[in-house]
C-alpha cells in the first residue's frame, strides 16, 4: 500500500529500526532516534542492494519518489544506481576542490619543472603573479562552473586600470590553464575559447631606452650617486654593462658567476630562449661583482630579496630605482639597458652585428647556424665586452670632455 504524507507525520520512533512500505521498492527506515531515511530496494544480477536517498522531511514523499523513479531509470539503462551516487559524489568533491586558484597553482607548477622548455624564473613569476589577479573573481568558483562571461567580467576588471598588456596577458594565462584542465580530464571545454577580440588591443611598445650618448652619460652618473638601498644601486651599475634581461639579472647565483675567469654562465633554464648563454665579464663588472660578493657571496642569489636570502630582487624594484632617480618609464626601463647597448654598439661600427645579437642572447632558428656563431664570435664578444664598459666609463665622465651648451643671458 502506498503510503501517504499523514502516515509519514505520524509514524512514531520504536525500540528498534522498522519499515514503512511505499511503492516500487521504496520505503521509509524509521529509527529509534525518530529519523526517517528514504531507501530504494532494487536488485543487479539478482542481488538485492539498497540505495540511500535523503532523509524525511528534508526530502518529501513527491521527492523521494522522483529520485526513486530515477535510479529505476539508471537500472533500465543497465546502471547500477549506487555506483552511479558515488560517482557523482566523487565528481562534485572533485569539481569543489578543482577552483580555478588551485588549478592554475597546479598548472604553474608543472610549467615550472617542464622537461622539454620549463618556464624562466622571470616568466614563472609574473605568470603566477598575472593569475594571481584572478583570485577574488573566478579563483574561488569550481571550473567547471565557470562561463565566459565569469572570465570576460574579472578580466575587464584588470582592463580597467589602464592596464590592457598585463589583461591581454592574463586571459592568455588563464586559456592555458583552462586547456590544462581539459588534458587531465577535469574539464570539457575552454571558456576564454570565443573571447578573442573582447579586449581592447594595447598598442604595441618597445621598451623605453636612453640611447644618445650623453643622455647615457648623464644616466650613469645619476645611477653613482643612487642614495637608495646598496643592491639596488649595485645592480643598477651593472646592468649597462652585461645588457641581459632583468630577470636573468636578478635571478643571478653566485654558482653561475667565475669571477677569476671573468664569466658569467647563465643556464638554460634561465634563458628566454631556453639555451645557455655565456657573458664574458669586463674588468669593471668583475669589479662591482666582487664587492657584491662580500655581502651575499658565495652562495645563493646575487641580489637577493631583502626579506629573504631564498627569493631574489623583486621584480619591480630597478623600475622603481629608475623612477626615483627622476627617469620616467616613458624614458628608461631595466630593459632599457640592453636597447641602448645594441644601438650604440651597432652606431660604432666596431664589431659584426652578430656579436652584438649573440651578446643580445637573441635566438637563430638554424641551430648549426647558431652553434656556429657562440664559438666564431666569442673572442670578438671578450673583446667587445671591454671595450664597452671602457665606453661607459668615458660617457661617464662627460661633464669632463664634452663641454656643456651655455644659455645666452
């Protein structure tokens, strides 16, 4: 006999569990505490199993029935109901762990120790930093749940600060990690997919250089008389000299540098390009690399952070050196450095414009090709490479040698 909403009200709590019967296998499991639990009776391959459905009155007769009528459903389709509940549970714990925070972690992570082309120090940093920002919007909702236009909102959110590459950049991020979940069988599709062209496209710019000589000259002596923090200043005097980027700069270890050999070796890890690139180090570098090495030698980062000896310089921190010795972004930036050591070697017409591109560490698509030139050009790199810092130790001193414009009283 069926039962009915009355009955269920009215069935009162035994010494021991017992039964109330309703249709089609379901019943209510009435218990010596007064809790009611709906159950489903039903039989595989002539076995009986009992599969567990909610509890009364969270989940009513009309409910329980419905859900009842489900799992016969999964039982004509040749499932078996109970293995079918525990799968889905086991899919929602998934898809509760699985946020978009803890997906990209596990996506920067495995980036980060990639055999074939791991991220660069550098990359990893402002990749992580870049989804970082994503954090308080789409990080905390499960992936599975999350719709373009989730992704378009807390993108627009970066676009509004003014800050179209870093948006650009993150929606990048953001696919990879998406497609990342689709590889390990944790998401089916790619949100950011049809977002292409919802941005407004940031207006391509080349990194701010000083490239006139006496403006280079005037940037030196500004960077000697730097009264912020030591390191800072430090790597400020050296970075014109090696021109290598500013994360391969701040990511320097003592391990990499042979200071009697006059040779900085940058692993390939390290590299943009991903090969390993050698810096031959003039008199004035070795120098200044030396003094270093009595504050932080001879372990670990050159520059490392202030709070800790375990993280390098900041990223931002020569940036923000630069600004507060009066240069703006709109003329000089970190990377600036190794524009103006480019132009200036090429305006000399001293050494082979592929000496400066090997110094450069800018990649040759012909690997014999490239090969070739790390050993052809080396002897001519050693060469350059003093030559260079003696230049810069000239402009330095311009206030000395090139006289000065007088304005007319």
């Amino acid at each position: 006999m069926a039962l009915t909403d009355f009955a269920i009200r009215a069935a009162k709590a035994k010494d021991k569990p017992y039964k109330l019967g309703d249709t089609l296998g379901l019943f209510l499991l009435v218990q010596p505490t007064g809790g009611k639990l709906w159950r489903f009776k039903y039989r595989v391959d002539g076995r009986e199993q009992k599969l567990t459905i909610g509890t009364y009155p969270e989940v009513n007769l009309s409910a329980a029935r419905k859900r009842r009528d489900e799992a016969r459903q999964q039982l004509a389709a040749g499932k078996n109901p109970a293995f079918e509940k525990k799968r889905e549970k086991l899919r929602a714990t998934q898809q509760s762990e699985n946020t978009f925070t803890a997906l990209s972690k596990e996506y920067c992570d495995r980036r980060k120790r990639d055999g074939v082309r791991p991220w660069a120090p550098a990359t990893a940093e402002r990749s992580e930093y870049l989804l970082s920002l994503l954090n308080d919007t789409i990080g905390v909702m499960a992936i599975a749940e999350i719709e373009p236009v989730d992704v378009l909102a807390a993108i627009r959110k970066i676009e509004a600060r003014g800050t179209m590459e870093s948006a650009r950049r993150t929606l990048q991020l953001a696919g990879a990690v998406f497609r990342y979940g689709i590889a390990t069988a944790r998401l089916r599709s790619d949100p950011t997919r049809d977002l292409k062209g919802a941005l407004i496209t940031p207006r391509a710019k080349n990194y701010s250089a000083i490239t006139d000589a006496s403006r280079v000259g005037e940037l030196l002596r500004a960077i000697d008389g730097y009264q912020g923090q030591g390191l800072t200043k430090r790597a400020l005097q050296i970075a014109p000299h090696v021109f290598v980027r500013p994360g391969e700069l701040r990511h320097a270890e003592w391990s990499e540098i042979d200071l009697d050999g006059g040779v900085w070796t940058i692993p390939a890890e390290k590299m943009k390009m991903r090969k390993r690139h050698v810096v031959p180090l003039s008199r004035q570098v070795v120098e200044l690399f030396a003094e270093i090495h009595t504050a932080t030698g001879p372990t670990g980062y050159v520059f490392p952070c202030l709070r800790t000896r375990a993280r390098p310089m900041s990223e931002n921190t020569l940036n923000a050196a630069l600004r507060r010795l009066g240069f703006s972004k709109d003329e000089m930036t970190a990377h600036g450095f190794r524009s103006m050591a480019s132009s200036l070697l090429n305006e000399s017409g001293k050494w082979h414009p592929d000496a400066i591109e090997r110094a450069l560490a800018h990649g040759d698509s012909d690997r014999v090709r490239g090969a070739y030139h790390r050993a052809a050009y080396w002897g001519e790199r050693v060469e350059m490479a003093q030559w260079w810092s003696d230049y810069l130790d000239t402009l330095r001193k311009g206030a000395d040698i090139v006289p000065l414009k007088v304005r007319a009283a």
